[in-house]
C-alpha cells in the first residue's frame, strides 16, 4: 500500500496531502490579513506556490482551483493577482465563489490540487 505523505499536520488538519502521485493543498488563506484583496491573494498563491514546490511540483500542473472570496466586489482584483500569477498555456479548471471565511479578515481563501 502506498504511504500518504502529509506536510504540516496539526491536530485539526494539515496543509497538504500527497498521494498517488497527486497533492492536495488545504484551504490557504493570507498571513497578514491587512492587506487588500490583492495584496492578500498573492500572498496565497506564494504559499500555494511553496507547497507545491514541497510536493515536488508547480502551480503548471494545477488540476482543480477552487477560490472562495469574502465579498464578490472584489472579483477584479483577486483576479489582478491571479492573472499574473497563473502559468501561461497552463490556466487550470477554477471555480470561484462568495463565502464568509473563518477569520472575517480574510478576503481569500484558494484550495488546489496538482498533479505530481
């Protein structure tokens, strides 16, 4: 049987989950919630971009996005920060919705899964 590989395990979860040649990154959200929606979502995707790099892997190989904003008035300018950040020729599935986050100050929150 294959092993699951897990990086930062905490009691209540862990950030991410490889297996089966695919990584499975939890919900991440900013360190420093001051910042605006931009701000705050390329923190994201460099703690994303970490991540993947642990696994072995790049934000080119994303199979699935999943980006959960605060307020959907700031569609634009998550998608600022998105836009420049995304690998060209190599823009994965993505989803994105309104949702109250766990801290009120997050203005993003982004989950993905990427093949190894």
């Amino acid at each position: 049987m294959q092993s699951i590989q897990r990086v930062n395990v905490q009691k209540r979860l862990s950030d991410m989950a490889v297996y089966n040649g695919v990584a499975y990154l939890a919900g991440q959200v900013p360190e420093d919630p001051s910042l605006d929606i931009t701000g705050q979502t390329e923190q994201v995707l460099a703690i994303v971009d970490s991540l993947l790099e642990q696994a072995g892997t790049n934000k080119s190989r994303i199979l699935m996005a999943q980006i959960f904003i605060a307020n959907m008035a700031e569609f634009d300018g998550m998608n600022k920060a998105w836009d420049a950040w995304v690998s060209d020729g190599n823009a994965p599935p993505r989803a994105t919705v309104e949702a109250r986050l766990a801290n009120p100050d997050f203005k993003v929150e982004i989950v993905v899964t990427a093949a190894v």
